[in-house]
C-alpha cells in the first residue's frame, strides 16, 4: 500500500523536472540564466609597464656634516629629526680659541704695518742720499730688502688674519642645505675633532629621487616617448592615503645590467607632503603613452575560447520580450586597473556580461540581477 502512494509521486515529480529541464534557458524558464553586466565604453587608457616594477626611495642628497675645527661642542641648535633650511644654524664650537687667534692675528697685523710704513720712510730717504751718491749701493740695497721683507710679512699678517676669521666663522655649523636632520653623534659637552668625526647626516627630500628597473625590452620605447615629452611616474605604496604622488622620469642608466636583464631608472618627485621617505619601498606606475577614445569592458567580460577571446554580448530579441546572448569575438589589448581594451569586435555602448558565462551559449535567455549602466572609466 505504501509502494503503490510513493510510485506515482515520483513519477510526478520526474515528470516534471524534466519538463523544465527541456524548456532550459532557450525558453527563459525561471526568468532566465541570471548574469551581471556592464556597458563598453570609450575612454582614454594610460599604458603602462606591466606589472608595476618596485622602486627604492632615494634622497635627492646626502650631506654629512663634519666640523672644520677642533673644540668643544658648545650648543646644539635643533632637534633630531627636525626639518631645517639652508643656512640655519645646527652646532656652535667653542669660539673662544678663535676668537682669542683672531685677536693675535690683527694685532700681529697692526705691529707689522707700522714697521712697513716705517720701513717706507726710510728707503724713501736712502733713495734720495743714493741718487745724491751720499750712500753706497750696498746701503741702498739693504734699506729695499728690508722694505721688501716687511712687504711680505704684512702680506703672510693678512692671510693669517683672514685664516683666523675664517676659523672663527667655522665655529659656527649651518645647514648647507634645506633637509631632515638624522641621529645626533655627539652633544653638547663633547669634544669633537675636525674633520674626522660626524656630527649628523641630512637628506634632502624635498625633492626626492624613486629608483627602479625594468626589463631591457622597454628600453627603446622608453628613450622614443622620452625624446618627445616628459614620462609621469606615480609612486604608490601599501596603506597610502590620497592619491598616488606623481613626479617624472629624469634618468636613464648608460647600461643594461647583465646579470638581471634590466635597465636602471630614476624618477624624480617633488614630494612637497613628504609622502616619500628614503629607504622605502614603493611601486612605481611608469605612463609611456596614452590610448585615446579606445572601447574598454571590464577585464572578467573578456573570456579565451578554442580559436580566441570572446565576449557574450546581450541583445534584445526584437520578437520577444526577453534579452538573450550573442558570443562575439573580440581582439582584446592592455589591461588597466582592471578594464581590457578591446581592439576590435565591440562598439561602445554594448553590453557584455561580466559574471555567469559557465551557464550561457549562443541564444540562451538572461536575467540581469544587477545591471551597471556604464564601467568605471580609467
């Protein structure tokens, strides 16, 4: 009694099933093989070196400052880590030495001047008696000699006066340019010696170099658009806020090198946020040329058959009132921040179907769950 109820309910349900099996997607059964889409769309698309090489953040320079004279380190002006223009002062030496050689050097100056002005009067008088032929030859010689010599001495005070003030200056350590000063080496107390020891390290990174490489094959592209205008290079990195910084390729390497196959290249970034450090890790988006008003799908559209690529393209089927697909070959180019050119075989406008292929062929009805009228533009 049970076997003769289950029988006929199974067969029902079989029936069924099969009936909507044979109906299928050709009949829009169910409303349809459901798929997302996206509209093509024409825009402007950078290219770029692909996949983005890494590059390394370098400062535009490095000074070292190192004392030009010996003595106690007397006062230390700013706080590590502190950003400092050109001309600040960052150390003052003890100025008492120099200041005390100075002194010595001027009044060594003062006493050899009067000499020469002394020494002046008298070959000037040792002259006259000469040409009167009331001293000898012998006499005269002596009086210019002596004159001579004060000459040279006064000349030897000057220099030394100008040393002596020279040093006096250098007690005083200025930023020889705008920068972020590094680690203290020595403080305030200590004695330093010049030039051996190393008082601080400045970077300059305002701007700010961005060193990478890419592979030889870029090279000849590379040298033509950077003959005819200016490479943008932006520069991203994880957790970044904002958008990328941007700056501009300045150098190409005089070599390839052999053992990696790569060429070396500097970008230089203005980097007036400071959003570079040096020492940092960053990918570097090099912009070679740019295609204009080219047809772009989102990159999962885009599907590899036996022979090419294809698209499922949705029409309308003028008849009925369902949408239905067409498999469209397509030539497919670069990809862009997740959008593929297409070089031919789509006009803008179309709509293709970026999710759901597994379930569609030529013909096959569609439901679109969630339509996005047009692709984000690159």
């Amino acid at each position: 009694m049970k076997h003769s109820t289950l029988i006929p309910v199974v067969a029902a349900a079989a029936a069924l099933l099969a009936g909507g099996c044979s109906g299928g997607a050709k009949k829009g059964w169910g409303g349809g093989v459901p798929v997302l889409v996206a509209q093509a769309i024409s825009t402007n698309v950078p290219v770029q070196i692909d996949p983005p090489p890494v590059g390394h953040v370098l400062p535009f320079s490095t000074v070292t400052i190192r004392p030009q004279i010996g003595g106690i380190l007397s006062e230390v002006h700013f706080q590590e880590g502190q950003e400092v223009h050109k001309g600040d002062l960052l150390f003052t030496i003890d100025p008492r030495p120099s200041q005390a050689a100075l002194a010595s050097a001027r009044a060594n100056l003062a006493r050899d001047e009067a000499q020469l002005a002394n020494a002046r009067i008298q070959f000037d008088r040792e002259k006259k008696l000469f040409e009167q032929k009331l001293v000898s030859q012998d006499e005269f010689d002596t009086s210019r000699s002596a004159l001579d010599a004060l000459e040279g001495t006064v000349a030897a005070d000057h220099a030394a006066v100008t040393n002596a003030a020279l040093n006096l200056e250098f007690t005083e350590i200025r930023a020889p340019v705008d920068g972020r000063t590094g680690s203290l080496q020595f403080y305030r107390g200590n004695v330093v010696k010049a030039p051996d020891d190393t008082l601080v390290t400045v970077n300059q990174i305002h701007p700010i170099y961005v060193e990478f490489a890419v592979p030889e094959q870029y090279l000849p592209e590379i040298k033509r658009e950077m003959g005819e205008k200016t490479l943008p290079v932006a520069a991203t990195y994880q957790n970044l806020q904002g958008p990328p910084p941007q700056g501009e390729l300045t150098f190409i390497d005089n070599s390839v090198d052999t053992s990696t196959g790569t060429i070396r290249l500097r970008a230089t970034f203005p980097n007036e946020a400071g959003r570079l450090w040096p020492g940092q890790f960053v990918q570097v988006q090099l912009t070679l040329s740019e295609l204009t008003n080219v047809i772009v799908v989102p990159s999962q559209a885009v599907q590899t058959g036996q022979n090419s690529q294809f698209v499922y393209v949705v029409k309308k089927d003028g008849s009925k009132p369902d949408e239905t697909v067409e498999e469209r070959p397509v030539v497919s180019g670069i990809n862009y921040q997740g959008q593929t050119v297409i070089q031919s075989g789509l006009r803008a406008g179309e709509t293709v179907v970026t999710d759901g292929q597994l379930r569609l062929a030529p013909g096959v009805t569609v439901s679109i769950k969630s339509a996005i009228l047009s692709t984000n533009a690159p």
